[in-house]
C-alpha cells in the first residue's frame, strides 16, 4: 500500500525510451564485437538472427539493420512498459 505522503515519481515514455534504446544498442555493439574476437564456438550472431529480421553477419548492412532494429526495440519496450506501469502502480494489489 502506498503512503499518502510518499511521492510517487511517474515513468515517462521519452526517457524510457531513450535509455533502453540506448543500453540495448550498447549491448548491440559489445556482442558484435565480442562474435569478431571470440572463437568460431561462441557464435553469438545465429541466437540474433530470429530476433533481427534482415540482420546479417559480417555485412555493412545487417550491421546497421540490427543497430536500428535494436534501438527500435528498447522504443517498443518503453511504449507497452510505461502505461502497464502506471496502470498496475495506481491500483492497490
């Protein structure tokens, strides 16, 4: 149960946004960076592959793909979180 007195900082879309988008297209570039210094065992690219439509090992163009798709993604996150958020914040469970 939340105090009446205790304030309630709301989630807001842009920042989300922004900072998932952000923290996923860093994770984006360590894991392709990581697939170019790692051992052909630990190819991480074909886990991608479904989740990136168009993405492509090794290729200017899949690079860029997944950079937009993944930055799309955090965006896509931040859009369905926030309101399901604020949604299930304002109720008492």
């Amino acid at each position: 149960m939340i105090n009446s007195n205790t304030p309630v900082t709301q989630l807001r879309v842009a920042p989300l946004g922004n900072t998932l988008s952000l923290f996923l297209v860093i994770s984006y570039l360590l894991c392709v960076g990581f697939g170019l210094l790692a051992p052909a065992q630990m190819r991480m690219y074909e886990a991608w592959a479904p989740l990136l439509p168009g993405f492509e090992w090794l290729t200017w163009t899949g690079f860029f793909i997944g950079l937009v798709e993944v930055y799309l993604y955090g965006w896509y996150i931040a859009v369905l979180f926030v309101p399901l958020y604020r949604v299930f914040s304002r109720s008492e469970l």
